[in-house]
C-alpha cells in the first residue's frame, strides 16, 4: 500500500480539495502507472454533484488517464516499465460473463469496476480515478498509447473518443451517410473528429450558435442552431444517424423529428429524464438506441485508428489547483473542447 496525492469531492456539495489516498502495490498482474494528464468528463461533473444519484464519497473522480508505466507485476507480458498507456472507465470486469467474453466488459452481467465512484470486485474497497499522480491497473485493462498519439491531447480518447467512436462505426458512419452531432463538448467534438474520418457528411447541431466557426474548423460539412426553430424545422427528415450528446434535459422528439425514415437517434448524454412521444418513433418507422463508452478490444480499435488518421482531442490544459473553477467553465460550454490536467502541478503542490 502507498500513499498517494489526489484531488477529491467530500459531498456533493463541496469543491474539489487536496486528499491523500490508498494504492496497493501492484500484484502479479498488475500495471502500476505514474499518471501524466487526465481529461475532465461531464459525468465526472454529474457524479461529484450526484446528479444520478449513486455516488459515493470521498470520490476522486478521472477516466481519461494517460500516464507512463512505472513498474509491472512479476506476471504482466504485455506492458513495461516506461511505455505510455491509458486508462478508461472501468479497471476491471467478472471476466466471464457472455458480455465480458465478447469483448463488451462495459455490458458486464455483474457489473463492470469502474475507474472511480465503484468498488474492487471484492464490492468493498473504493476505486479512486485519474485525479491523483499514480493508478494501478490489471493489465487486461489497460491500453496502449499508439507513438503517434500527442500524449497531452490523448487522454480524452479513453472516454469521449471511444464513446463517440463505437456508435458511429456501430450504425455505419461514412461514405454517402448523413450524420448529426447534436451538443458541441467534449464527445461532440470528438464525435464530429471521427464522424468526417470514416467518410461521413456531419452536420453539428448546437444550442450555441457562437460555436459555428469553432465547429466548421473541426471539419464540420454543416452547422444548424438548434435554438432556432425555423431553423431547425428545415431540416426534419435530413439525417440518417444522430448522435446525442447533450448533457441537461431536451426534447428528444426535436431529435428525433430530424431523423428519415429508419434513421438512428443514439443517446449518449445522461441528463434528467427527458420528454418522448410515441409517435416522433412511429411515424417514419424511426429507431432510439442508447450507447455506453466501448469494451477494452474496441478502445484499442479507436485509439489505433486514431493514431493511423491523425485525429486527436482539441485540449485546454489546467493545473490541479483550477480544477473547481474548470467544472464551473464545461457547465457554461465555455471550454474548447475538453479540460485535461497536467498532473505534473500536484506533483509539484506535493513536493
Ligand atoms: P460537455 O463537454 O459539457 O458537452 C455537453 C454539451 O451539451 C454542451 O457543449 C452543449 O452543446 C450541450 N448542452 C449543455 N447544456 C445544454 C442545454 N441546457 N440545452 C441544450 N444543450 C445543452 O459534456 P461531455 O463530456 O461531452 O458529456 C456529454 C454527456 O455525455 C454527459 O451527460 C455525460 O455524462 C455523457 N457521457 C455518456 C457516456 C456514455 O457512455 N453514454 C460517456 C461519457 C459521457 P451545445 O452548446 O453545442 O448545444
Ligand atoms: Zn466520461
Ligand atoms: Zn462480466
């Protein structure tokens, strides 16, 4: 066991502040990693406020980890010591379920460990996440960072790229197909990224309508404000697949109303329950689906393919210490696109 610096919430209703927390020392499978930088996820802003009502305390949160190998454990053959990796959202899984055989440990019948606010498989010790200098990992899930990967703009691949990524390739973004990245964040940006690199033509629809340049320079074919309703009535029946990452409560029939006929609206925000009517489903026979970050196999997949097409985050780096006023700015959109802490600063606040 160590000591570790790491930056926690106490409640749900108190900043984020300076805590020391327990490691164990890496047993015969384990990975141990000095952690580098580490994105900021709006579900570590929901979770740290519980906002869905399952969050323990104390709670570090970070799950876009990207860090350099420090030691490995007498039986771990496929890391060592030096090497860059990452880490996601979960650090270990049952392993044996029909979903963890099928490479979707996020699907886990007994519920995969999550990176922060979970616990061990023994469902008593705390995980603890990326806010904190140093994580040790099972290396089954643990993932390797591809040499041509800026290492300080990879970290929000771990979650906004494979959550974005897994649904677009799922439901067949490219060539000839019409897709819509509705909320411009941190999957948003990442979502648009990948959507032009598998070929397809995207259209960002955003409530905002000052990100229209920033989105167009992303690649972007399209921008349509969603907070104009002429606007947005123009364009019913116009995508084939829309991604939503919208983090407070919409409308989902707006969405789905954009949809042709068997087009695909995807969830990926978690915001509170939301309106639905039947017919915004019935009518032009459309689908809803839902879509959780991506099993260990497919984030090696997107960090590969990313590496391979030259896409990677657009990143503001902070130091630990700006942290609670860097949650205050992703809750007013006023980040381009994702925060990522450079843990370099809580090493030296420890020294
Ligand atoms: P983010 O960077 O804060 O982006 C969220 C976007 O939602 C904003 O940029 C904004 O886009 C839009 N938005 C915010 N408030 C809005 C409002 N009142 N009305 C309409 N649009 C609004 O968040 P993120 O990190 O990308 O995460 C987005 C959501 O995905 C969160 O709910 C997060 O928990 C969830 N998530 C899900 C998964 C999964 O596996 N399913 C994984 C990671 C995160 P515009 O200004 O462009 O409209
Ligand atoms: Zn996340
Ligand atoms: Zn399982």
């Amino acid at each position: 066991m160590s000591k570790i610096r790491a930056y926690a919430a106490q409640s749900a209703n108190s900043p984020l502040e300076p805590f020391a927390i327990d490691r164990r020392d890496p047993g015969s499978h384990d990975v141990a990693i000095e952690i580098a930088f580490c994105g900021i996820c709006h579900s570590d802003l929901h979770q740290v406020r519980d906002e869905w009502g399952r969050s323990h305390f104390p709670m570090v949160p970070g799950h876009e980890i990207v860090g350099q190998v420090a030691a490995t454990g007498r039986d771990v053959s496929r890391f060592q010591a030096g090497q860059w990796v990452g880490v996601g959202c979960f650090v270990d899984s049952c392993r044996h379920c029909e979903a963890c055989r099928a490479g979707e440990e996020q699907f886990c019948a007994d519920g995969m460990t999550l990176t922060y606010n979970g616990f061990e498989r023994d469902q008593v010790t705390p995980t603890f996440g990326g806010y904190s200098t140093r994580i040790v990992v099972d290396e089954n899930y643990v993932l390797h960072l591809p040499e041509a990967l800026p290492r300080e703009r990879a970290a929000p691949l771990l979650c906004a790229g494979i959550t974005t990524y897994s649904p677009l390739k799922r439901h067949g973004a490219g060539p000839g197909r019409r897709v819509g990245v509705m909320g411009l964040g941190g999957l948003g940006h990442m979502a648009v990224k990948l959507a032009k690199a598998m070929g397809a033509e995207v259209t960002v629809l955003s409530h905002s309508a000052r990100k229209q340049a920033g989105a167009l320079k992303l690649g972007a074919d399209h921008f349509v404000d969603t907070a104009k309703a002429d606007l947005l009535k123009s364009q019913s029946g116009a995508y084939d697949l829309i991604l939503d990452t919208v983090s407070a409560s919409h409308d989902y029939n707006a969405a789905l109303d954009l949809l042709r006929r068997d087009g695909t609206l995807v969830l990926i925000g978690v915001p509170p329950p939301s309106p639905l009517a039947a017919g915004s489903l019935i009518m032009k026979r459309r689908h809803l689906t839902g879509s959780l970050i991506g099993g260990i196999r497919e984030t090696q997949e997107m960090l590969d393919f990313c590496a391979e097409r030259g896409v990677a985050p657009e990143v503001e780096m902070i130091p630990m210490e700006k942290i609670n006023e860097a949650y205050l700015r992703m809750d007013r959109g006023d980040v381009l696109y994702r925060f990522v802490i450079d843990l370099a600063s809580l090493r030296k606040e420890a020294a």
